[in-house]
C-alpha cells in the first residue's frame, strides 16, 4: 500500500501507525504515529508496549489472528467436528473466532509464545 493512501486511512480509521519509515509519519494526515527504532523485533515489541503503556492490557490468545475478531470458548465436541482424526491432549481448551470462525486450541507453541512475550517485556 503507497504511503498516502495508509496514511489516509489510518486517519479515516483514526489509528495509530507503527513504523520504522520516518517519512510515512511526515504526512500531515496522520495524528498519531510512533517511529519504532529497534531492528530486533523483541526490542520492536517491549518499544511499543512500553511507549504505549499496554502492558496492563495485554490478554494472549484472545483474538483471532487472521481478523483480529475476538475469540471465544467452545467445547471439544463442537471442535473435534473439524478436525477429525487428529486427536488432541485430554482438557485442550479450543475457542472460535466471532467473525471469521476459525477454530483454536492451546497447545505447546502458546506456551512458548507466553514465555516469549513475558521474557521479551522483562
């Protein structure tokens, strides 16, 4: 997407742009923005956390990835419908996307996505 029109509709959507391109935050448009300075994506991460003061609101695994739509619990039963044949560790918590219907679960690689975002915020 060319710089104006992002510009355009973060300000239409009255969003706040993350970049490292300082002149994407020179468009009189936009009235937020936040020139992120790190390369490493931990220090990206902790920066705007930080800037933004979101620790307080962070809530893992509760939005769907590919929409951003929240997502909430079902039970295995109604889970296991789309996913036959694969058979998941006893008491897996499972939740649907509200928008787009996606199906979750918790396995390892949430574990390991906590202790990713907690060791990158300390």
């Amino acid at each position: 997407m060319e710089d104006s029109v992002l510009a355009k509709r973060a300000s239409a959507e009255k969003r706040c742009i993350l970049t490292r391109d300082k002149r994407l935050l020179m468009h009189k448009v936009i009235e937020k923005g936040i020139w992120i300075r790190h390369d490493d994506i931990r220090l990206q991460v902790r920066e705007v956390i930080n800037r933004l003061q979101l620790e307080s609101s962070i809530n893992l695994f509760s939005r769907c990835t590919l929409c951003n739509g929240y997502l909430e619990p079902i039970d295995e039963t109604e889970a296991f419908l789309h996913f036959p044949g694969f058979i998941f560790p006893k008491d897996t918590p499972f939740g649907r996307c509200r928008s787009c219907h996606k199906i979750y679960w918790w396995g390892s690689h949430c574990e390991r996505f906590r202790i990713w975002v907690a060791q990158t915020l300390h």
